[in-house]
C-alpha cells in the first residue's frame, strides 16, 4: 500500500495547532479528513485539559506566521476580534550578560494566548466542509494489514461511560497527538525496530502568571511588547519575560533549565521577578492586578525522535509536531516547527499527484527531520550551558563545545557592539526563520571571533592544532544541516 492523495480519507490524531494545521493540508487531497481528539472541545477560547502547556506564552516566528497566514488568509483579522493587540512600533527590550538592547519592533505581529488562537484556527477548520471532529475519544492503536506493513486505520475508544470501541479506517494516518504520543510504543508492538530518541535531560521549568492592565495604564500596551531578560547559566538566575495578550491582559514567565524550578506560590513568584537582574518588569507589575495565580510547567527531558533511520516504515503512517521532536518553549520554536512540517507535508502531496512512488512516507518523515534537526541541535547547545543538563544520544554535534562557546560570542558580539543585523541573525537562526548557515560558517565565524580577547584566543588555538588555513579547520569544527527545508520554503 502506498499514500494515493486521490483515496478517500485520512484520520488525525489530535486536535492541537499541529493537528488542525495537518488537517487544513490534508482536505485539498482527501474527500474526508477526521480529527480525532481525546478531549472535549471547549464552546469558546478556553483551556483544554489535554494542553497543560497552553497557559503559558505562545508565539509564531516569521516564518510559522507566514505559513500559518498561507493556509488560513486573515486569521490575525480573527485574533483581533478577539481582543489581540498588534505589535508594530512597540518597544523590545532585551537584556543578556553581555549588556541591553532596546529597538522599534517593526512588524505588525498579533499577540495571543494559546488558547485564542487555537479557538481562531479550530473555526477555520470547522468551516472546511470536508473535515470532521470526533473528540472525546482515545486512541488505543494501529490497524494494519495482515502482514503489518501498512496502517489502514486506527482503534477509538469513546472516553464516555460507554468505552465503546470502533475501527475506523483510512488511506492515511497521522499521528499529530504531541508529547501523549504512543506511536513508538505502537510500533514496537507491531514488530518494528524503533531506535532509541535524543534525549536532552534538561529538567526545564517555567511559570506564568497573568495581570489585568488598569484602564488609566492601558498606555504600556502601547507602548511595549516585549522584555526578555535572560537567565545567566553562570549565576544560575532566572529568565524573565514580560509581554501582553488579548483583552488588556500581561503574563510574565520565569524559567530556567537545570531542576531549579520557578515558584509557583504567589509571593515566591512575585519576589523571584523581583530578583531578576533589571527591575524594570518588577516595576510595571507592581501596578498591575493580578487575575491567575502562578502557573507552572516542567519538562524533564526533550526528545527527538529518529523515526527517520527506521529500516523499515509501514505505509499509510505519518507523525509531525510533538509527537516527533519536542523544543525547550523559551525559543518558541514549537508551533512554528509543526507549520514547517505542515507545508512541507503539503509540498509532498502534491509532488505524489500522478507519481505513486514506494516508499513515500519514509521520504516526508526525512524531508521533516531536515527541520527538525537544527532546531534540537540549537535547544541541546544553548541549554548545556547550564549546570545539570545532559545529552544522551548518538549524534556528537550535539556536544560540540567548540559551538556552545561560538554561540556565546555570537550574542555578545552582537550586543556589545551593537551589531543589529547580527543580533536578528541570531534569533533569525533559533526560530527557523532562516537557514543555520547564515551563522554556521567560516567568514561569519572569523569575523565574531577576531571581535572578542575569548574569541582570539579559541582562533589562535585552532591555528596551533592545524596546519590548514583557520576557515577549512572552522568548516570542519561548525555544524552543517539540510539547505532544503531553508531553501523550499514558499
């Protein structure tokens, strides 16, 4: 069996961003799409239980916005109605160990919780008239052909007081149930080799909590968007990061990697944001009302998966989003990554029209890690800078020193001089926005390096080492990823 984008349906599991994105992708090939979720789908923009992380910030990066607007035109027209404030013209207010950076933030970007902006795009996707919702109902398993080599379904328990059961079949399955994701242990089941995931034991942790703005200072709404003051892993503190969402309300977050985990108590918070290097968010909260107590949220590990490498995959089957690769949420890679995967699923189906090709699947599962690679390269050398935090996996890119100490001076560079195209490079490169090699290569790397005494010396002892010219030596030192995925992108 292979994937024919002209057969009849196709089943997703998850009703998430990734899954609602998946689905709006899928109903141009297939006369139905079902989602199929475990929770119940709540009348308005609230919380699911299935998303504890929901409460928390969520944004979409450059490119995860221009997908995200690719699929569903004018959804920020939505998210303004539902009380979202834009972010053009707005003060950003950065603060590292290297120094401060403030500029004009000059993209109209929409600010949102999770929970609205999923409620935006699961109505877009209602209004397809060829998908369909089956909430409340878990998915207990695979159905497959007699030989195993191929998904043709999957097995639904209602989560009601009946636990009724049913087969319901499909040409395609894909598995968007993020971070519940069962699918390896389905595998294994079925007797396929799965190999073991990269692991970060990261032991990651943040917490939120939100503020109601005064109507005598709804004037900071128009005047900030964002203060970031991030954690110092030498010192161990905190990050901070203030900003707003729908309806006059702000949320501040506390994270930090290691097991030192933000407070979740009320006045434990308000001090810890009271500690962070600037007071400069201190002070506006202090005159905020506060509408939630302290959220919190931990991580002990991030995963990704090699489903990839698997000798062999049974057709009819796909995973994208959580399920695949989970992200440290500082860098707001995640719902971006799942969009990426998205248009690239899309790319892929309508490259099959009328080229029924072995294999299909295993080649969007490789097209996708392509993404997914430099993201969770970037997550494993900016959080093993801190004390506690271990990779444990098979790739050694992922404890490359020598690319921890680049990255460092990369932002100190950049801040300390300030260098703002360099700056935007940096944080271009962690949200996926642009290819890793606009940083990862030899005349850029030269450049920040000769900038700095620490940087001089890591050049002068690499010119000890070899005799080869510093930029063949730094070739071979950088990391190096898939163009393609930079490349395609619409």
């Amino acid at each position: 069996m292979t994937t024919n984008p002209n057969k009849s349906n196709a089943i997703v599991i998850g009703g998430g961003m990734a899954g609602l994105m998946t689905a709006r992708v899928l109903s141009d090939h297939y006369e139905e799409v079902l989602i199929v979720e475990k929770d119940d789908f709540p009348s308005g923009p609230d919380l699911r239980p299935g998303t504890p992380q929901a409460f928390h910030p969520h944004r979409f990066t450059t490119r995860g916005k221009s997908i995200t607007e690719r699929l569903f035109p004018g959804y920020e027209l939505d998210l303004v109605a539902q009380g979202s404030p834009s972010s053009l013209n707005k003060a950003v207010y950065f603060m590292n160990q290297h120094g401060c950076l403030e500029m004009k933030y000059d993209r109209n970007d929409i600010k949102f919780s999770r929970a609205v902006l999923e409620w935006v795009i699961r109505q877009r996707v209602k209004a397809i008239p060829n998908v369909r919702f089956l909430p409340r109902h878990d998915v207990i398993g695979l159905l497959t052909t007699s030989d195993r080599s191929a998904v043709t379904g999957v097995q639904a328990k209602d989560r009601d007081q009946s636990k009724q059961e049913k087969a319901l079949t499909a040409d395609l399955v894909i598995d968007t149930s993020g971070r519940s994701s069962k699918l390896s242990g389905w595998l294994t089941d079925l007797g396929y080799e799965v190999p073991k995931p990269d692991l970060l034991k990261v032991s990651l942790g943040y917490s939120t909590r939100r503020y109601k703005v005064p109507s005598h200072l709804t004037h900071l709404i128009d005047k900030w968007d964002v203060i970031n003051l991030q954690g110092q892993p030498a010192g161990g503190t905190y990050t901070g990061v203030f900003s707003f969402i729908e309806n006059q309300i702000a949320e501040v977050l506390l994270y930090r990697p290691g097991g030192n985990y933000p407070p979740t108590d009320a006045a434990e918070f308000e001090l810890a944001v009271e500690q962070l290097p600037s007071p400069i968010i201190s002070e506006i909260v202090r005159d905020l009302e506060p509408i939630t107590s302290p959220r919190g949220f931990r991580v002990p590990e991030l995963y990704c998966h090699r489903y990839e490498q698997m000798s062999r995959w049974p057709a009819g089957l796909l995973v994208l989003g959580d399920a695949y690769c989970i992200y440290d949420p500082i860098f707001g890679q995640g719902m971006t990554a799942a969009a990426i995967a998205a248009d690239i699923l899309e790319t892929c189906l309508l490259e099959q029209h009328g080229d029924i090709r072995h294999d299909w699947e295993h080649g969007v599962l490789r097209r996708i890690k392509e993404v997914i690679e430099p993201a969770f390269w970037l997550n494993c050398t900016a959080n093993l800078r801190w004390e506690g935090v271990e990779y444990e996996g098979s790739d050694s890119r992922k404890g490359n020193a020598f690319s921890r100490e680049y990255m460092e001076l990369c932002l100190k560079y950049a801040t300390c001089k300030p260098d703002w195209q360099l700056y935007g490079l940096y944080w271009a490169v962690n949200s996926l926005s642009v290819s890793p090699s606009h940083i990862f290569n030899s005349q850029t790397a030269v450049q920040v390096l000769s900038a700095s005494d620490e940087g001089k010396r890591l050049l002068a002892g690499l010119k000890a080492k070899d005799g080869r010219p510093v930029e063949a030596v730094l070739e071979d030192l950088l990391p190096r990823f898939s163009e393609t995925p930079f490349e395609s992108a619409r």
